[in-house]
C-alpha cells in the first residue's frame, strides 16, 4: 500500500511535464484520465484508513480533511477545464498548486510532514533578517539612483542606466547573487573608477554578510525545530 501510493503521489506531480504548457505535451485526455485514476487510489486509500480508524478520531484529523479538500478542489477544476475547453475558452489548471498537499498529508509521509513542520516554524523566525535585508537593498538601490540617475548613463545595449527606483532594486537583488556581475557595474566605472567602492561595498555587505547570515538564521533554527519536535507531532 505504500508503494503503490507513493507510486501515484510521483505520477500525480509528474502530470504537470506533460500538462499545457507543458515540456512534453500530452493530449488532454491522457493527462485527464491519469489524473482521474490517481485521485480515484488516493480516495481508496484515504476510505480504506477510513475503515481501520475509529469514527471520531478520523474525522478530528486535519490531515485526512486536506485530503478530501484537494482531491475535491482537483476534479472540480478538471471538470471546469474540461468544460471551457470544449467552448475554446483559455483557462489555467490552478488546482495543480494543492497536488504536493498529497505528498506531505498522507500517513506515509511522517518523515516529510516533520520537515515540513521544521520549516514552517522557521519562517517566522527568519523574518527579521529578511527584513534587515530588505531595508539594505532598498538603501542601497535609493543611494544608486542618487548616485547614478542624473548622469544621463547608459548600458551597453543603449538602455538608460539605474533612473528608475524599482528596476535599480532588481538589479541589485540580482547582484547579491552574483549572477549579473560585474556588467551591472560597467557604465558607473566608466564614467568613473571610484564607483567601483559602491558596488564592493554592497557585495561585502549584502552578499558575504547578510547571505551568510541568512544561512546561519535558517539552519540553527530549522536544526533547533527538528530536534524539539515531540514524536507524536508529525501523527
């Protein structure tokens, strides 16, 4: 029964390689029918542990509740694509966001629900370095436009270079990882070499300090979660 469950949970979340817009296109009637056979095994094995779990018990568990809600909100969702298909009406599969809620709430699943669990009692704890992260991107992108937006600067590709408030947080979202450097940087230096300390500066600050520290934060506290949690806390 495990397997077989964990077999379908895995075919359930692979539809979405296959369903429009999709890496390897099915037809609709492929991914439909698929997706109706495994919601079918995942209401028998949620009648099945029905059967074997006193009345009252089942009923007060929240995992089996979600259970019912997803495979309730997925055939609603294929019937109303289905429908709007026929009349040529572009709709999107929402309900495909609630497929991973079969994953973490069936029995099986202790494991990853624990971990689950760890996260989502991390998140808050994160909160205030994220913010502290935050407030530096939005300092540094206003001293950016200070620095930059009135020098009439361009980019290579000819595009006006850092006047615009929220592009500049992008780009320098994007800079914390590294991943457009150093071009971000390129008109500044041109115009003038010591620009470059403004760039260095938020790398320092940004990507070696706060990611580092971000790092930090989320791995004390999702270790200090995993530990504290009660054996019965995944059931």
């Amino acid at each position: 029964m495990r397997t077989a469950t964990y077999l379908f949970i895995f075919l359930n979340l692979s539809l979405a390689l296959f369903e429009e817009p999709a890496v390897y296109p099915l037809p609709f009637l492929a991914t439909s029918v698929l997706e109706v056979l495994c919601l079918l095994v995942f209401l028998g094995r949620l009648t099945h542990f029905a059967k074997v779990t006193l009345h009252n018990v089942f009923w007060k568990d929240t995992k089996n509740i979600c259970i019912m809600v997803a495979i309730l909100l997925s055939l609603t969702d294929l019937a109303v694509y289905g429908v709007l298909r026929l009349y040529d009406v572009k709709s999107i599969r929402w309900s495909r966001i609630v497929r991973p809620i079969f994953l973490i709430n069936f029995a099986e699943s202790r494991q990853i629900r624990r971990a689950f669990r760890s996260i989502r009692n991390t998140l808050p704890e994160i909160t205030y370095v994220f913010l502290l992260f935050m407030f530096s991107l939005l300092m540094f992108s206003l001293m950016a436009l200070k620095l930059f937006g009135e020098r009439n600067l361009q980019t290579a590709e000819g595009l006006p270079y850092f006047r615009n408030y929220l592009e500049i947080v992008f780009d320098l979202y994007v800079l914390v990882t590294t991943a457009n450097s150093p071009d971000i940087m390129m008109p500044a230096f041109d115009f003038s070499s010591w620009y470059s300390l403004f760039f260095i500066t938020f790398v320092i600050i940004n990507t070696y300090i706060f990611m580092s520290l971000f790092l930090a934060v989320v791995y004390n506290n999702y270790k200090k979660h995993l530990k504290v949690m009660p054996e019965g806390a995944c059931d």
